[in-house]
C-alpha cells in the first residue's frame, strides 16, 4: 500500500481520535469491549453459571468493576457520562430494603421519593404491614456530593403515614403531583392507583382502585403518554407470588386511564411479568419490562422473559407492532425511564443499562447489586434505589423532559 499524504492525514487522525479517547476515559469510567469476552476459556452449564449470576468480562473483579462504576461499552456512552461522572452513597441500611422502587423526582420542592419493597418477608412488609414510601431533599443531597459519602447525613422522611400508599411498587410524575401504583393487601385491600399532594403535606388519596369491579392483582408501574396525558399502568401477579394478595382474577396486562373521563382500558397482554413501564420522550413508542424469568415462589425459569419490548403507540394511544428492544444478561430489567434523546435506560441485577434508541447496550452505571429502579432528577442528576443503598449519580444524561408534560399534565 502506497501512503499518499492523505491516507498519513486519515491515518494521524485517526490515532489522535484513538489517543484522545484513551486519555479523555474519565477516572470513574472504563471501555468493555465486547471482543474481550466473544470467547472464554471456559463456559459453565447453567448448574453454574445462568441469568442470575453476575457477568464478569476476564481480566476483571467486582472490586475493579464497581472501582470504575461507569462502564463504556460504546463510544457514544462518553456523551452521557460527560468529564468527570461521580457516584455518591446518599444513604444505607443494613438488611431493610427501604431503597427499593417508585423513585420520582418532585422539582417544585425538589425532592425524591421512593416506596420501600414489600416483598421480602425478613422486612416484614406485604401481608401484615404496608411498605412505606420515603423522601429526600436533593438540596441535602447535592451538599454531600463534595464529601464523597452522605450515608448519615442526608434526611430520610416517611411521607404521609394520614393515608398510607398501601404497599407501593411504581410512581410518576402527574399534574404537579405523583401518582403511585399499590400492590394492595390481603383479599380486602385492592391494588390501587394513588394520588400524592407534595405541595399539600403529602395529602394522599386513591383515584382508581378495580376494573368493572374486579380486583387488579398488584399494579407494579406507571407512567403518562406524552401525547394524551394518560396514566399507563401495569398489573401481574407479584403480591401472589409472593404471598401478600389473594389468586390473580385478571390477566397479567398493561391497562389506560383516563383520569378526567375515568375510563378504563387493557391496552396490551401476552406478558409472564409485566413490570416497568415508559414512553419514549416524543411519545411514540411505549418500552415495557418483562420479568418472567424471576417469579417468587414459582423460582427462576431462565427461558422466561428478561426482557424490554417496545411498542409502537397511535395517535388515539393504542398499542401495536411489539418488538424485543433488548435481553437483558443479568438477573430482569425492571424499571424504566429514557433521556431526552431518547436512549432507554433500566435498573437490572448489576445496576443500571443503557440502551440507545437501536436497542444497543452503550454502557452501564456498575453496582454490583440490582438495582430495582432510579429516576432523572434535574440536568446531569439521577438518584439510584438498591435496596440497600441510596445513590446519586452526577453525570451530563437528562431525562426526557417532565416539566412539560408528566408534571403540568
Ligand atoms: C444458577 O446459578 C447459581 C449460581 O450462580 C446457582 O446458585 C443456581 O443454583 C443456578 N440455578 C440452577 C437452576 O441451576
Ligand atoms: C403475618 O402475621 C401472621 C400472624 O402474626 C404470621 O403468622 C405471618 O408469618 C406473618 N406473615 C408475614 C409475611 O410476615
Ligand atoms: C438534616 O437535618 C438536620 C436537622 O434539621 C440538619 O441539621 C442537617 O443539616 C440536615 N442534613 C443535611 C445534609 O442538610
Ligand atoms: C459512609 O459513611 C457512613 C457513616 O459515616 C459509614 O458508616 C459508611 O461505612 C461509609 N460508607 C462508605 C462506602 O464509605
Ligand atoms: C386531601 O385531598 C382531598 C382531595 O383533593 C381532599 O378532599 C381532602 O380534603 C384533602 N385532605 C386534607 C387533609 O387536606
Ligand atoms: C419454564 O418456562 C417454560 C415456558 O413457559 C416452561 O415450558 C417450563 O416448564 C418452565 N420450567 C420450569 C422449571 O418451570
Ligand atoms: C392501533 O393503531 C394502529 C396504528 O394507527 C392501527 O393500525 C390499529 O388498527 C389500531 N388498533 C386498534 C385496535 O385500534
């Protein structure tokens, strides 16, 4: 091959592009390259090694995994992670899993809630007593990013104990307000959609509580469709599974609301677990979790869902034409939320996976612990539920805008 001046031009270029990239990895972040793994030495049976262990690519360990949290499997991650991305430890607990769901960003007050897991019975929460829901304030939140670690030092208040959402699971932002779906109690407390008043002392009330008169079996998530303002929710057996709610009498589905015309309506089934739930942020497309292959006391099936489908969405808010977006590798993506560019973000059995619009893992935020769900909290801020642990991540992602639609209504 001749090397004429351009090709050494292309060739500089491209070796300058290469270096830059290299020196530019920001000190929390480091490239997976997808080769590095095409083939392993050894690979297990499933006896050993199956959709809930945890992946390690080879040359790493969870200590050098979780040392660098921000995981570029794609060049374009570099956008979303920005100079110099930071993960702070807002807050911990020994074994309560107070950290668990239903995270939502409330920016008139700027604080952020989340609702507790009713699931596990060493917590004590589900069939004798609800999960609660807790808030923080992010002004607190963003004094500690400085210290490194907030754990003890952010305030943690439980919302409304006048009208407790009885065991929440998911929220979103509605008309000023937030709107949370309950998994219920028991045969006599039905799962329910809930309405909390921030700026009334977390006044709360139910707005939607069965269909024709049945019982949903646990409604798990919601969010609102960009185009007609609708509250989207869904429904499986997750309190029968594990314990807390009578035999499903409803298909596992994902249903509409109109909350000023009360009419109800299924818009999709065909799901094992349907559980996390959002819009893309211009609408047209709905991204739906599906967790079959974790499914309480019926164990892991492996070959079940672990799986983000998108639907298209219609003009008159109807769903059509589902498609796998993704498989997730580790443990199900559960719940769901995009940016303002429309990648597709989802708290899975490691932490947190980003998709592009393609469906294509770019990166990841590395936990090492699953992560049940998160929420955009602002320009370049995200706070992270782990059960155990609270996090806050400083970053340049965004989430798809709220101010304009999920928030006025
Ligand atoms: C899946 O792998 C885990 C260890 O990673 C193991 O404990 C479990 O028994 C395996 N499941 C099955 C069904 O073999
Ligand atoms: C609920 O309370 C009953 C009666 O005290 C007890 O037998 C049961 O184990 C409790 N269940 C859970 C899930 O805590
Ligand atoms: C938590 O609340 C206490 C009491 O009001 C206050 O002194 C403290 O500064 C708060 N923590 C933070 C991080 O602001
Ligand atoms: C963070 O600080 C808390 C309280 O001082 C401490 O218990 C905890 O071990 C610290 N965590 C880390 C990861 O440094
Ligand atoms: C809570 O909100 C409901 C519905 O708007 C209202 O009827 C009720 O009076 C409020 N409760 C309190 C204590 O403000
Ligand atoms: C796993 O799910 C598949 C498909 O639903 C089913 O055929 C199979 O029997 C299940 N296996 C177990 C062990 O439950
Ligand atoms: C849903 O919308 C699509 C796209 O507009 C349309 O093709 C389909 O017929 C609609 N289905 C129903 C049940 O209305």
């Amino acid at each position: 091959m001749i090397f004429s001046q351009t090709n050494f031009t292309i060739l500089a270029t491209l070796l300058h592009a290469a270096l830059l990239a290299q020196a530019d990895t920001p000190r929390y972040a480091q490239k997976i390259d997808p080769r590095s793994f095409a083939v392993l030495d050894n690979v297990p049976t499933g006896i050993i090694f199956n959709g809930t262990s945890h992946f390690m690519p080879p040359g790493t360990t969870s200590e050098s995994l979780k040392a660098k949290p921000f995981h570029i499997y794609d060049d374009s991650f570099y956008d979303i992670i920005g100079s110099d991305p930071t993960l702070t430890l807002l807050a911990q607990t020994d074994t309560d899993p107070i950290f668990h769901e239903a995270v939502v960003w409330h920016p008139e007050t700027n604080s952020v809630y989340f609702a507790q897991n009713a699931g596990p019975v060493a917590a004590g929460t589900g069939l004798n007593k609800s999960a609660i829901v807790q808030k923080i304030y992010l002004d607190e939140a963003d004094k500690i990013v400085a210290q490194g670690n907030g754990s003890g030092f952010v305030n943690i208040t439980t919302v409304n104990s006048g009208q407790q959402v009885i065991n929440p699971n998911g929220g979103t932002n509605f008309r000023g307000k937030i709107v949370y779906t309950a998994e219920g109690q028991g045969d006599n407390i039905p799962a329910a959609l809930y309405l909390i008043d921030p700026n009334d002392n977390d006044n709360t009330t139910v707005i939607l509580n069965n269909f024709f008169g049945r019982q949903y079996d646990s409604l798990n998530d919601v969010a609102v469709n960009p185009r007609n303002h609708e509250l989207y929710f869904t429904d499986g057996p997750f309190g029968w599974v594990q314990a807390f709610r009578p035999d499903p009498v409803l298909p596992t589905q994902v249903y509409r609301f109109n909350y000023d015309t009360g009419v109800v309506r299924a818009v999709a089934d065909g799901f094992h677990m349907t559980n996390g739930i959002t819009f893309s942020p211009d609408g047209m497309y709905a991204y739906i979790t599906d967790t079959g292959l974790s499914s309480g006391f019926w164990g892991y099936n492996y070959t079940n869902p672990s799986t983000i489908y998108r639907y298209d969405v219609s003009d008159d808010g109807n769903f059509s034409n589902r498609q796998l977006f993704a498989y997730n590798e580790i443990r199900v993506p559960d719940g769901i939320h995009c940016d303002k560019q429309g990648n597709v973000y989802v708290g899975n059995g490691d932490g947190i996976n980003v998709y592009n619009p393609s469906g294509l893992l770019i990166g990841k935020i590395y936990l090492g612990t699953t992560s049940a769900n998160f929420a955009f909290t602002g320009k370049g801020k995200m706070v992270v539920c782990a059960e155990t642990k609270l996090w806050y991540v400083n970053w340049n992602a965004e989430g798809a805008d709220i101010t304009s639609r999920e928030y006025m209504g």
